[in-house]
C-alpha cells in the first residue's frame, strides 16, 4: 500500500542511522529537492549530505500522521513532531509536510518544511 510506503520512508529520515549515512540518505533525496528550515531558511540535497551525517540525531515522536495522494507521481505526508535536539533543555514541536515524488525506479523526498508550533 503506497500510504505505508511513504510512511516508512519519512520514518527513515528520522532515524539516526539512516541520518548518518549519505549514501542512503542521496538514494531517498530527490536531486531537486527543497527544504524550508524552522528558522526559514532554504536548503536543498548537497547541503542536507553534508550536514545531516555530521549531526547528533535527536530521537523524533510523530503524531497525527496524514497522507494524500496529490497525482500518481506525487505524494505528500502532513504531521506533527517533536524532538530534542542533544545539549538543549527543552523539546520543540513542529508542523511538517514532506512531498515524494516517484522518479525511475522509487519514491524520493523532493521538498519538506518544518514549522515550529505549540507543544502538544
């Protein structure tokens, strides 16, 4: 079922694991892909590679997971996430939204945005 499918892939770009491997992280990432920051700063795949397996990873809780087909290549994912990044004292909350867009062979993430909101 796609919903799962995609599900399984925006979790996997919350694990640490997967979080600190570039090679699998430029498999998931669509080489177009747009990322709007917390603070809203854009970025796109390089910088995402370069930073995100440098990085402690913190430890996400996903609630309020919601799924649209938007087109037969183009799927997007609406939740809510918390998390804790190491060293800080406090949690954030956040909305996020993430589109996947199957290109050839898979399904890639090709843009995502973060919005801080109230804790939940």
């Amino acid at each position: 079922m796609l919903k799962q499918s995609i599900i399984e892939l925006e979790f996997a770009l919350l694990n640490p694991e997967v979080r600190h491997s570039a090679s699998t992280l430029d498999r998931l990432i669509h080489d177009d892909f747009l990322e709007i920051g917390a603070m809203g700063i854009s970025f796109g795949k390089t910088e995402v590679l370069l930073r995100l397996p440098e990085e402690n990873s913190p430890k996400f809780t996903v609630i309020d997971i919601q799924f649209r087909q938007l087109s037969e290549d183009i799927a997007q994912l609406t939740y809510r996430a918390s998390f804790k990044p190491i060293n800080a004292l406090d949690k954030r909350y956040s909305l996020r939204t993430s589109l996947w867009k199957y290109a050839v062979d898979r399904w890639q993430i090709i843009y995502h945005q973060g919005t801080p909101c109230q804790p939940f």
